[in-house]
C-alpha cells in the first residue's frame, strides 16, 4: 500500500512540475499533424474480444431456424391432434386411481 501512495505522489510532482512548466516551452503551429502522425505509427488498438458479442452472429443465423423450427413442430402437433395426448393422460390417471383403489380394497 505504502509504494503505490509513493508512486501516486511522484506521479502527482511530475504532473505539477510539467503543468507549472508549460509557459516556458513554446508549441509551433505543427504540433497537431505531429500528434497526428504519432498516432498513426501507433496503429489500431487491439482488444480483447468478449464472450457474447462472439456469438452474436451465430445467434443472429440460428433465429430464423429456431423460428421456422417451432412453426412447423406446431403445425405437426395440430395436425395429429393434440386431444390424442389428453387421451393418453387420461388413461394415466385412470391406471393410478385403478392401483390406489386396489391397493385400499386389498385387491
């Protein structure tokens, strides 16, 4: 903790220092196309790619799939009767009740 509040403070002198100096030294009128030209050597700033946006476009390609995918699975239970599958409850609940009545009679 301690060499980080001696950094910070030698951080603070020089900045001090370069504010309090800035009278003495004389900027021509070329400075901008200087700093401009620094910059460009520089090139792009690389970053680090994050976890989302990488997926982004696969997530953006699979919609439309996902979409026609989920249209067509209700056309096709439509198409064979959700009823069938009430039906098939039914006969569920109807076995239960059957083995719980048999289990309570002795059966």
């Amino acid at each position: 903790m301690k060499s980080s509040r001696n950094e910070l403070g030698r951080l603070t002198n020089i900045l001090r220092q370069a504010y309090l100096g800035k009278e003495r030294f004389e900027v021509g009128d070329q400075w901008q196309s200087g700093v401009m030209a620094a910059i460009r050597q520089m090139g792009p700033v690389e970053s680090t790619p994050r976890f989302l946006p990488t997926f982004e476009h696969l997530v953006w390609r699979l919609a439309p799939v996902t979409s026609l995918l989920t249209l067509g699975l209700a056309a096709v239970s439509v198409a064979i009767d959700v009823l069938f599958q009430r039906d098939l409850f039914q006969l569920f609940v109807s076995v239960l009740e059957d083995s719980a009545l048999a289990h309570l009679f002795g059966g």
